[in-house]
C-alpha cells in the first residue's frame, strides 16, 4: 500500500514539477529588471497606450481596451517587485517602486487630460465595471501573476504574458482614475485606484511566491533586519488591501441573495393568471 502510494506520489509531482523547464535564472532576473525602466521609448508607449485604453473606455469598446492593455509597459516594475523581495534585492525593488510610481501618476494625468478634452462624459459601461472591486478582482490578480512569473521563468512561454496583460487589466483602471479626475468625480477616481493597487499587491505577491517555489537564490549580501522590515509592511499591504475589497464582497453576495429572495416571492406569491408584472423593486430601509 505505501508502496503504491508512493509510486503515486512521484507521478503526481512529475506532471506537475516545473523546475525542469526553468529558464537560466540570471537570464530571467536581467529581462525582469530591463523591464522596469520607465523612460524614452518606453515611456512613449506608456502614454500611447493610455490614450488609447481611455479611447476604448470612452466609446465602450472592448477590443479597443484589450488592444491597449497587450501594448501596455505597466506589468514591467510590478512583477519587478515580486522579484525584488523574492530574490532580497532591495536595489531592484527600490528601482520598481520609483519606477511604478512614476508610471502610475503619469498614466492617470495622462487620462485626466484625454477626459477633459472628449466632447464624450458620459460614463458607460466598460468605466463603470472599474469602479467597485472585490475578492473576485483579487483572485484574478493572484492567479495572473502566478501564470506572468512561471511564463518569464520557464522556456516554454508560449501567448502567456499577453494574456496575464488582458486578464488583469492594469491600464482601464488608471484610465478610470483619470476619468474620475477630469469629471471631479472623487468616487470614481478612489474606486479605480483601489483596483489598480489590487491588481499591484496581488501580482507582485503572486510573483514572490512565484519565485520562492523556483528556487531563486537570493542574493547573499543584504541586510537581514532590513529585509524583515520590509516583508512585515508587504504583509500588512496586503491585508490591508484585502478587507475593503471583502467588504464589498459580501454586500454584492447580500444584495444577490436579496434579489434571488425577491424575484422568488414575486413568481410565487404575487402571480395572477393573465396579468404580468413589468417591474418590481426592493426597499431595504430598516424598520423602526
């Protein structure tokens, strides 16, 4: 029976064992760390590509928006990040949060003078999908990230990365910010910078343990107390940035549940042969 069971074992972890296919490391961390610069070409397609994700957010195209987000630069110093804290490169990491925030403040100025410049302020669909995140958009982040750093580590990348950059969606967010800016709308722009900052932690966290499980060596000369310091505030980012987007969760989950009650209790209570009722609504005030 142990015998078996081990034989299983080895089985399951052949099939699922990624370390075979590991690119060279030092080849892996050089791409990573080329990639979170922000400055001349690249800061061109930053900008480029934003002005055309908020044109996609401003006529409700989707294949506009998707189009902007696979020429988007942004995954650069997230996933630099990631790597950073992986690795205890707290050069590199310093590097990707300047960088990062340097993108970032320049993405949503740059959205805010599109916005104010459209004749279009309407706020359609595709914006208002990035102004309520929950644990959904968490999850999306988490497993993008994970997909993003495994695709850069190993040879076999294959239509990964531009998928990652679809999936989790960095630039309609910082669009939407802009948009929230331009129109003095507070809620919007908090909303959508709430989102963009999920997507941040989310991505960076899912390419730390990314790199732990490949086994990147870290670098032997780095501060010890330093180092702790910082994967303290990483972890209390991260729950920090979990409860609100928790929060929201369970009212969405609350409403659904209520919706279900009420749409239930109306075909089975208020139906009358012959008559049809157009609409229906629901008033949650709390009784005195």
């Amino acid at each position: 029976m142990e015998q078996t069971q081990s034989k299983l074992w080895r089985t399951v972890k052949w099939y699922f064992n990624a370390l075979p296919d590991k690119e060279d490391e030092a080849q892996t961390i050089e791409q990573i760390s080329s990639g979170v610069v922000f400055n001349g070409a690249n800061l061109w397609v930053l900008i480029l590509a934003i002005f055309i994700a908020s044109l996609g957010l401003n006529v409700n195209s989707t294949a506009v928006i998707i189009g902007a987000m696979l020429i988007s630069p942004l995954m650069g110093p997230i996933i630099g990040m990631g790597l950073a804290v992986g690795i205890s490169d707290l050069d590199l990491l310093k590097r990707s949060a300047k960088n990062y925030l340097v993108a970032t403040v320049i993405s949503v100025l740059t959205a805010a003078i599109y916005f104010s410049l459209s004749p279009i302020t309407e706020a359609r669909s595709e914006l208002l999908a990035r102004t309520s995140p929950t644990l959904y958009d968490v999850l999306i982040a988490l497993f993008g990230g994970a997909a993003g750093i495994l695709a850069l580590a190993t040879k076999g990348k294959g239509n990964v990365l531009p998928g990652v950059a679809i999936a989790t969606a960095l630039m309609p967010p910082l669009c939407t910010a802009g948009y929230g800016l331009a129109v003095g709308q507070a809620s919007f722009f908090f909303g959508a910078i709430y989102l963009f900052f999920i997507n941040t932690v989310f991505i960076a966290l899912a390419t730390y343990v990314g790199v732990r499980m490949m086994h990147f060596r870290s670098r032997q000369f780095v501060e010890a107390a330093r180092l702790k310091k910082v994967r303290m505030y990483i972890m209390l980012i991260t729950v920090a940035t979990l409860l609100p987007a928790t929060y929201m969760t369970v009212q969405i989950i609350k409403d659904s549940i209520r919706d279900n009650n009420t749409n239930s209790f109306v075909k089975n209570e208020l139906s009358v042969k012959g008559a049809q009722i157009l609409s229906q609504s629901r008033d949650d005030a709390k009784q005195v």
